[in-house]
C-alpha cells in the first residue's frame, strides 16, 4: 500500500492470492466481503429503535435520573449513537458465541448511560408525558417525519 492509501498493486514482493472456497473458480480476497455481507435485519435506525432498542432496553425514565425524548431523532448525538448502535448490533447478531454480550456490553450500555444521563443529549427533553415511562415500560418513541430515514 502506498503512502496515500492506495493498494497500487505488488511494492512491497506480497501478491494476493486466491481465497479457495469450495467453487468452481477461485475467489481473491477482495471479492469475499462482497459476496458474504449479511444484509441487514432493520431497514433503519428508526426500525431499530422502533422495533427493537425500546422494547428491550426498558428503563424508568423521570426526566430527573434519567432522561429519553421520544422525538430523539431531532437530537443529532442521538441519531449518531443511535446509529452506532444499530451498526454495531447489525454486524455483532451475526456472532452467535458472544456477539450479544459484546454488543451489550461495549455498545448498548455505554451509549444508551451517556443518552439517558440527566446531562446527555436528552438534557432538555424533561418536560412531558411524551418523555417519560414507568419501569417496565418501552422506552417513549414518537415516529420521525416520513423520508428522515429511508429504508423504515
């Protein structure tokens, strides 16, 4: 690889070779991601969130310990989090050893502590019933404008 990033093909003596996976014609390296990628369970970060985070993730949210807009795609560090997570879920569920405990673990615990903290993102989504629920409850969720996320 050349200073600017660019594979600029054999400088360095070391050619790729050939992948053998059980086909007729040998697959290089580069063309494995492209054929293995999983495709993803949720459309969007809203169908995550919607369909999944809010529903398992369930928390007391008073606004005072701990706070949630239910309109948390008007919040652009939460979108980005929330995006993250997504990310990091849809790539992780495909590990079926340890993948969900990392995701808990090293994604969904941080990012959702720093999203709930009375100084996080959130900070001034307090006000409302729309941003509250009781223990046990899904997390408040309102449906962003049709086309924020395509794919929903």
């Amino acid at each position: 690889m050349s200073d600017w990033g660019q594979d600029t093909g054999d400088e360095d003596g070391i050619e790729a070779q050939p992948i053998d996976l059980g086909h007729d014609e040998p697959v290089h390296a580069s063309d494995v991601d492209a054929r293995t990628e999983p495709s993803l369970y949720y459309g969007s970060v809203d169908e995550f969130v919607r369909e999944y985070l809010r529903n398992v993730y369930r928390r007391r949210i008073d606004g005072r310990h701990r706070c949630w807009a239910a309109e948390w795609w008007r919040y652009d560090e939460a979108v980005i989090r929330l995006e993250a997570l997504w990310r990091s879920w849809e790539r992780l569920r495909q590990d079926p050893a340890t993948g969900m405990s990392v995701w808990w673990r090293d994604h969904a615990d941080h990012h959702m502590a720093v999203l709930m903290d009375p100084d996080g993102p959130f900070a001034l989504a307090t006000e409302g019933e729309e941003n509250t629920c009781k223990r046990g409850d899904p997390l408040p969720y309102t449906a962003p404008p049709i086309g924020l996320f395509p794919g929903a």
